[in-house]
C-alpha cells in the first residue's frame, strides 16, 4: 500500500494545490499583487484581449489537425505494412525516433524548411534562382501549418508503437484468416473489424496526443505562428511577463485553456461514438470491396523518416559550420569551433538534464514498480489507476505549474534541482507505468512461484528472478522515462525560477534567435543523451546474459 500512496500523493498532491493557487488568481486574488478581493476583472480583461479568439482558434485548429493526422496515418500505415518487411523495420526504428524531444525536432524542421534553410539551399539558385531567402513564411506561418507538421511528425511514432502494442493484445492473424474466407478484402477487414477494437484500446493515448497538441508551448515557440502566437504560448507569455498583475490574465487564460482541452476530449468521445456507429452500419450491409494499392502508405513511411533523416542531417551540418552562405548547399568554410567552445555554455545544462533524468526515470521506476507489484496482489486491481496516471497528460501544463510556483516560492523551495526532479517525477511517471504495465502484468507468475517452492523468500525471489526476466521492459521503461525527462520545458522553467537551466531550456532560448551553429551543438546533445540511453538499454541486456538462451529472445 505504501508504493500507491506514495505515488498518488506525488502525482495528485501538486496538481491539486497548482490548481487551487491557478485558480484564485483567475478571480483576482494574488496576494503578493496586493489582490486581495475576489472579482471578475480579470475574466472582463480577458476577453476583451484583442487576439484572444483569433489565438485560441488557432489552438484548436493546430492541435486538432495534428492528432487527426497523427491517428489516421498511423491507422493507415498499420494496416499497409501489418506482418511484412515494413512491420519489422517499424519496430526496431520506432524508439530511436521517440527518443528526440520536441523542440529538438522542432529546432530540425526549422533549419530544414525555413524560407534560408537547407531545402530551398538545395534547389538554388538553379530551380528557383533565388539568391536571397525567399520571403514566404514556410515556417512560423499564420495558419500554423508548421507546427501541424512537426507535431504530426513527432507523434506519429508514439501512435504506431501505441497501435502495435494494441494490435498484440488482438487477435488480427484470425480476423484477416476468417474476414477472407468470406470474400472481404484485408483492408475492409481492418476497417469494419480490427479498427474499432483499437480505437477503443487507444482512446487514452489519443486524448493523451490531442491534450498535448492543444498545449504545447516549446514547440509553438519555435516553429510556430507568431502574430498571433497559439493560446498556450500566449498564456505563457502572460506568466512570465515581469508586471506581476499580467500572472493573473495568465491564471485566467489557463482555466479557459482547460475548458478548451475539456471540451476538445468530450468531442473526442462524441466523434468516436459517431464512427462507431457508422462503421457498424456500413458493415452491416455487406459490401465487398477491393484492396488499395499498398504503395501510398509505403511513400508516407520513406517520406517521413527521409525527412526525419534529413532534419537531423543539417543539425549536424550546422554544428560543424564556419562559413555558410545563401544559397550554397554546404558550407563554404567547415569548422569545430563551436564545438571546441562548447564546454564554456554546455557544461551546466548538460550536467543538470542528466542529474535530473536520471532521478526522475529511476524514481519513476521504482515507483511504478512497487505499484504493479501491489495490483498484482489485489484481486481485481482498481480501475482508476489508469485515469490517475493519464491525468498529468491530459490536464495543460500551464494550469497548474503555475500554482505549483507560487507554493515552492511561499516556502523557498524553487530553484533548486531536487524540486525540478520532482516537477519532472509528475509527467516522467505516467510514461514509466504506460511503457511497462502491459509487460510486467503478463509475466508469468510460475516462475516466481517455483521460486519460491524451492524454500527461497519472497523478495530473494523477487531480486533474483523476476527483475532479470523483466531487464528488458524495465529497461526501455527507463528510457522512455529519461527521454520525457530530457524533453520538459515548462516544467524546469516554472519550478526551477530561470535558476536551473537544463538543454531543453537552453536549445530554445537559442531557437529564439541565437547562432545556429550553437544551437545546433546544443540540440545534438540534447538528441543524443536519449538516444545513448536507449543504446545501453538495449545492448547492456544482450551482453550481461549473453550466456543465457532463455533470456535472448
């Protein structure tokens, strides 16, 4: 019992009392503003803000577009690439590519699609004869279109591995065997049959992506519309601009952004309920239809990781760069400058996004380790476990971390990295527990059970036994939880008080505006430390019980 409570009290404990002290100010009490009345002023200012619809649509559209996109294209491809080549290479690509953070994806595309970046530099001046940047906006652009893409890009690995994991929980070798002996397509099959049992299994992560997609503020910062920003960078924007009373505009725009996400859920479940529906009817009526070609699902797949590959190219071209001029492809003069300066500006980021990681993945583990251990001895394990872990996921950033702020300020706890491990503990957590509850609940328990027949303790068993049988998943659990780590911003900038600086914070401060060839360093770093983790986790395993046949499979 002492493992849940502990992590309910973790998880839920700031996300009561950050929203209670978000809460207040929205109605005008800030007592360190000397606002001591509660009142509606704040809501009458806020509505009265000149961008504030135009923002908050622009929210909307962005996220929206972006989950869709991100559901569907993984739905597709699932269905184009099930039990073939490309199945296999979905599985052994998908974690390098989950292991790069947000804003350094972003901070990729940026460099690669700028009206100055690497694509047009590719294409001129001998297509496009340009000899300057063009002016277009093909990033930052007022309809968002940017950071649709980099937010479908990014995600879209998440929700194939999401699909995947669900697609072993399915029976779909037997749905297409029994489909096709009554003269359906496989595609019919895993529209009428096997799409249905997945969006019902994935419905959380989905909420988990559309929730994140409506919020984010790092990656709408660097690649993102800016006249008007998106709603959750303008709340941002309020908090941390230096009049004090701006931070209750913020308090109120945050609850108006959680209405939003609120709202955008339940039409989630409503459109879910609508498809369901639908795809029932039409499977009804009996129809048999020919199989599409496999081919345009293949192009999305080659398409997306090319440019994938190409964005973390030109991050390394640039870090590498002296002399780069418009509009040559490559740089005129090579150079390792930057990176032999690198440990004037890395050393402190680079220091405390390890330290930090490292202890909020690890506590993160143990955590979520001694609570599947308890749920297992519970006859029927409760079921707002889950709805408890995605919470932190689903509610905006902004909505409570501010509240959290005010309350380590009140006591002198900000700033220091301990807090900022706990910050991260409250997001890093719920991905630990999603990346390991499938697996750990389905080990066999006859192995512990022999175990501990042959006269051994319950927990030398344990120790002995279950952990190494389980190196693998715990491992990638690790990973996952280190990478999410790594990628926090807000988080390390509200609780850390600009104190605690970390790569993410600094790679888009730099994003902002600063030398891109720092910049580059920076989120190379910032990729790689994931991507080493994952490395370990994966090799480390292999060698230790290199000796053992059991354990290699």
């Amino acid at each position: 019992m002492l493992f849940p409570l502990a992590t309910s009290v973790l998880l839920l404990l700031p996300l009561l009392f950050g929203f209670v002290d978000t809460l207040l100010p929205a109605f005008g009490y800030l007592p360190i503003a000397s606002k001591t009345e509660l009142n509606l002023s704040v809501w009458r200012e806020l509505f009265s803000y000149s961008s504030l619809w135009h923002s908050l649509a622009l929210s909307i559209f962005t996220g929206w577009i972006a989950a869709i996109l991100s559901l569907v294209s993984a739905l597709w491809l699932i269905m184009h690439c099930y039990q073939s080549a490309w199945w296999r290479f979905l599985e052994k690509s998908l974690a390098p590519f989950l292991a790069i953070p947000h804003a350094a994806m972003a901070i990729a595309l940026l460099f690669l699609l700028a009206p100055s970046g690497w694509l047009v530099r590719l294409v001129s001046p001998w297509l496009t004869g340009f000899d300057y940047p063009p002016m277009w906006q093909s990033t930052q652009d007022a309809w968002g279109l940017s950071l649709i893409v980099t937010l479908w890009i990014k995600e879209l690995p998440f929700m194939l591995l999401v699909l995947m994991a669900a697609c072993s929980q399915l029976p779909v070798q037997r749905s297409l065997a029994i489909g096709q002996s009554f003269a359906y397509s496989s595609q019919q099959i895993w529209r009428q049959v096997l799409f249905p049992q997945l969006i019902k299994r994935i419905r959380l992560p989905f909420f988990t992506v559309l929730a994140f997609s409506l919020t984010v503020v790092d990656v709408a910062q660097i690649i993102g519309p800016t006249k008007p920003v998106t709603f959750a960078l303008l709340v941002w924007q309020w908090f941390s601009d230096s009049n004090i009373e701006m931070r209750l505009l913020g308090a109120a725009g945050s609850l108006l952004l959680l209405a939003a996400v609120i709202l955008s859920l339940l039409v989630a479940v409503l459109l879910e309920k609508l498809y369901l529906k639908h795809n029932l009817q039409s499977a009804l009526k009996g129809l048999r239809k020919a199989s599409s070609s496999a081919k345009p699902a293949r192009i999305l797949l080659v398409g997306t990781v090319l440019l994938l590959v190409l964005s973390l190219l030109i991050i390394v071209i640039w870090s590498f760069t002296w002399r780069w001029r418009f509009p040559d492809a490559l740089p005129a003069q090579w150079g390792w400058h930057y990176w032999q300066q690198a440990g004037s500006y890395l050393y402190t980021p680079l220091l405390n996004s390890l330290i930090i990681a490292l202890l909020s993945s690890a506590s993160s583990l143990v955590l979520v380790v001694g609570c599947l251990e308890y749920q297992l001895k519970q006859a029927q394990p409760s079921r707002w476990w889950s709805l408890v872990m995605y919470l932190p996921l689903l509610l905006p950033q902004v909505v409570f971390l501010f509240g959290v702020q005010v309350q380590l300020f009140k006591y002198r706890l900000d700033g220091s990295v301990l807090t900022v491990v706990w910050a991260h503990l409250i997001f890093v957590l719920p991905y630990v527990y999603l990346a390991l509850v499938d697996n750990y609940r389905s080990f066999d328990n006859r192995y512990m059970q022999a175990a501990i027949s042959l006269s051994h303790s319950y927990w030398r068993s344990f120790l002995r036994i279950k952990l190494p049988m389980l190196t693998r998943p715990l491992g990638l659990a690790f990973a996952i939880g280190f990478a999410v780590s790594i990628a926090q911003y807000l988080p390390t900038l509200f609780v850390g008080g600009g104190r605690v600086t970390t790569l993410t914070t600094e790679a888009v401060a730099l994003a902002s505006g600063g030398d891109r060839r720092v910049t580059a360093v920076m989120v190379i770093w910032q990729t790689l430390l994931p991507l080493l983790v994952y490395s370990m986790v994966i090799i480390w395993p292999k060698w230790r019980y290199r000796h053992h046949r059991g354990m290699q499979t």
